[in-house]
C-alpha cells in the first residue's frame, strides 16, 4: 500500500467505535457466506461466496495494513 494513502485512510482505522462495529458487520457477511458455501450445488455460486468471503477477509485486515504501511515513512 502506498505510504501517502495510508496516512489519509489512517483516522479513518484508528477510531475504536468505528473499528469495532465494522468487524462485527463483517462477521456477519462472512458467516452469510459460508452458509452460502455450506447450502449451494451450484459451482458458480460456491466460487462467488469464496470470492465475498476473501474480499471480507482483508477488510477485516484493513487496520493492521494501513498502520503497517504508514510507518513505513
């Protein structure tokens, strides 16, 4: 990540409430998914739901990357 776009992001990822809330919205959308993983026969939709849980993933990371990145200056 770049370095300048951390540090614009970084308030964003410090804020605990803010924090703490968007994890909790993303447990929820990743436990939707895997339910979704668990139910489909349908080989599209298991690779959709994989794609959605990856991408929830990270975000859950974003904190760590953009801390990580914006000390790197």
């Amino acid at each position: 990540m770049d370095t300048r776009f951390a540090k614009q992001v970084l308030p964003l990822v410090n804020t605990p409430n803010f924090t703490e809330l968007m994890k909790v919205y993303l447990n929820e959308k990743i436990n939707e998914h895997h339910r979704v993983l668990e139910q489909s026969d349908d080989v599209a939709t298991l690779h959709r739901a994989q794609g959605a849980v990856i991408a929830l993933k990270k975000l859950m990371h974003m904190r760590d990357e953009v801390q990580g990145s914006a000390k790197k200056d």
